[in-house]
C-alpha cells in the first residue's frame, strides 16, 4: 500500500490571492473571499496543497525574499496554515532556469520532499504558463477566472482539464471527480 498523497499544486497571485503587481507588503495582501473554504475543503479531502510561484520581482530587485517569505507567513495566518510548502522561482523569464513555470522545477522539488499521488495531482492557476506547467508535469488542470484567467484563456494552445469561475468553484469540481471514481 502506497502513503503516497495526492497534490494540488497552486498558482499564488490570481489564484489563491488577489493579482497585485509585484506584491512585496503584507498590506497589499488581499486573499480572495473563497480561498480559505477551498482550501479548507481540499485539505479535508486528503489533498498535500502546494503553492508553485513565479516571483521575478526578487531577481528584479522590487522586492527580496524576505518580503516574498512574510507575505507567504501571512498567507498560512489566513489560511489557518493548511498550505504544506511554497516553492518560488526568484528568476527572470530571460533567465533560462528550470524552475520558472513552465518548467518543472518547483514541483520537481516537491516531489523529493514530499510523497506525491502525481496521477491524481492537479495544477491549478490564472495563466497559460499554468496549464503549461499541469501538461508539462502530466497532470489534470484546472484554469480559473480570477486574476489575468479570462485574458489568458484564449491564448491556450492545449485545453486543461477544466476552466472555473475560481478557486471555489474549482475545488468542489475536483473533489466531486474524487467522489464520482469512489462511485465508478
């Protein structure tokens, strides 16, 4: 019997949080209204919930990482710490790294620190580099429509797994498919 879990690997900025440039303040911090249920609920469903960011504000020197680190402390204070771990990318798209999204990098690393259930795994972000990443790591995926969503919609090449309304909506699709194969 395997103890390995499930993940939803997570876009931060328009997926858990409000889209804002650069954020660097725990002021600007504004975690969607929907955000603590779906987590709470994906949790609740067995789910490791792993935050995969870019944050090429470091690499541009907007911000360091230490900024990058407080607002992810506040993002587990308003989420009753129920995030297992934050990956980020601190490099520039120019930059050619591994771990920037769309590579595979971050959740690469998640893997070597974590038991990940990848055939029953799912990325879900607002951005074509996210559905990217979900093919690219062979995992279902989900786009939602917060944050830069309905713009980057019609710029995919490849559809994911489902499009959402958000964060919300997307979790309750994901864990009634767990429930529709439990069924099956």
């Amino acid at each position: 019997m395997s103890n390995k879990k499930p993940a939803i690997f997570l876009d931060r900025d328009g997926t858990l949080i409000e889209e804002v440039n650069y954020l660097s303040k725990p002021e600007d911090l504004r975690v969607f209204s929907f955000t603590p249920e779906a987590i709470r609920n994906l949790k609740n469903a067995g789910f490791l919930l792993i935050v995969v960011t870019n944050q090429s504000g470091i690499g541009r020197g907007i911000f360091d990482e230490a900024a990058m680190h407080v607002i992810h402390a506040s993002i587990q204070v308003e989420l009753d710490n129920a995030i297992d771990a934050f990956y980020f990318c601190p490099h520039l798209p120019c930059d050619g790294c591994r771990c920037r999204k769309p590579g595979l990098g971050m959740i690469e690393a998640a893997q070597a620190e974590f038991e990940i259930d990848m055939g029953n795994s799912w990325m879900v972000g607002d951005k074509k580099v996210d559905v990217e990443t979900g093919h690219a790591a062979n995992l279902k995926n989900v786009l939602v429509l917060t944050g830069y969503g309905p713009q980057h919609r019609p710029l995919l090449e490849r559809e994911p797994t489902l499009v959402s309304d958000d964060l919300g909506t997307a979790a309750a699709a994901i864990i009634d498919s767990i429930a529709a194969k439990i069924v099956l």
